[in-house]
C-alpha cells in the first residue's frame, strides 16, 4: 500500500514531508483553492513522484506545469471528459517527441463519492487513464475533511488501481486495515485531516500515519 500526501504548498514542510519518504506528493495548480501551490517546489527525493492536481485546466496549462516542475503524474480532479484526456495525451506525446519533456506522466482520473455511484462512468475512463481516484463529493474539488461510504467500493467491477481520499486521517487506520484484499487500492491519498492550516502539513500525524500503515501493509 502506497501512501501520498497532498496539498502541498509551502517549501520548508514540502521538504520535511518529503523527507518521511512518501511515495507521492500532490500538488494542487487550482487558483480557487486555498492550496494552490505556485513554487518554488525545492528538491525531493527522485523515489517520490509528483502529482499536479488540475480542475478543468486546459490541455495547453497541465502540459506547461508538468514540464515546469517536472511532474511525474496528472491528477484530473473536475469534470474532464475522456475526450479531453485524449486530447492532453497527444499533448504530452507531442511534447515527449519534441523534447520539452523528458517522460510521459502517469494520469489518474477523480471521481466524487458520497452516498451511492454508478460505477458505470468509469467504463470511457478505463483504457485511457492509468489510475482511479476515489474522492470525498463535497463543497470543494477536494479537501472536504470526511470520508464517503467505502462499502460502495464493494461493487468495483475494475481491476484498474485506484488511490482511495476523502477526509482520511488517523482514525481510519481501522478501517483500512480491513479493506477487502481483492480491491486494487494503490495508495491511500491524505491531506486535510494533517493539516495545522490548509497546505501546511503537520509532519509529526504524517510520520505516525505513515509508520502505522507500514505496519499494516508492509513493504
């Protein structure tokens, strides 16, 4: 089980998170967010992989952000229909060719979950994405602070991995550990739940959270 902290913003915690060896840090690029990060992103470990988080961006935007800060993955958190990640793969094939990127970023597609979900909206998804995401619906595009209903996640009919958000903290460590081995969770996504203010993460509940999901899961 991979673990990925997102929201990031501000340099000093980005490198104190990363120095707990996450596997992903996310990166939110969405003005009407209170976690929109804008740089400078300072030096990490090559081991963890970093996530831009968009909402309903343009093609031309995600391409630009991702070839300047070196992002290794996409995160499409609005409404973007599978039209458009076919778009913004040719995008990113095109500039991989061009040389202004070096690699193709992996891409996970978000899906807001409250209370029911038709599992059917993933089906365009599929052959296009390399991940899911399974998220908290709320106010906000992300971020909300509580969790959705997981026995929904019984009915997944895909073998497509997928990280698992919404309002996770501590007290879901329980109920993770007796998450059905048969569904391909990638990662556990955190984020508001170990925050002293939104994108400042308190490092010391992401280093007991970390510790105790290795336990858990261990790699």
């Amino acid at each position: 089980m991979k673990l990925k902290v997102c929201g990031m913003k501000y340099p000093d915690n980005i490198l104190k998170v990363g120095s707990l060896q996450p596997d992903y840090l996310g990166f939110i690029f969405y003005e009407k967010s209170p976690r929109n990060f804008t740089g400078p992103l300072p030096e990490v470990s090559e081991s963890i992989k970093k996530i831009g988080v968009f909402v309903n961006a343009t093609t031309e935007e995600v391409t630009d952000k991702v070839s300047q800060f070196n992002l290794n993955g996409i995160q499409l958190h609005g409404s973007e229909p599978a039209e458009y990640i076919k778009e913004l793969k040719l995008k990113l094939q095109q500039s991989v060719q061009s040389g202004a990127l070096s690699n193709l970023p992996f891409i996970i597609k978000v899906f807001s979950v409250k209370d029911h979900f038709d599992f059917s909206t993933l089906n365009t998804y599929e052959p296009l994405v390399d991940y899911f995401l399974f998220d908290t619906k709320g106010v906000y595009a992300g971020g909300n602070g509580f969790t959705f209903n997981w026995e929904l996640l019984k009915a997944y009919p895909s073998k497509k991995p997928f990280f698992l958000s919404g309002g996770i903290g501590i007290a879901q460590l329980e109920a993770i550990e007796k998450i059905d081995p048969n569904l391909p969770v990638h990662a556990i996504d955190i984020n508001s739940q170990f925050e002293q203010e939104a994108g400042l993460k308190n490092s010391t509940l992401v280093k007991e959270f970390k510790s105790k999901l290795d336990e858990i899961y261990p790699r």
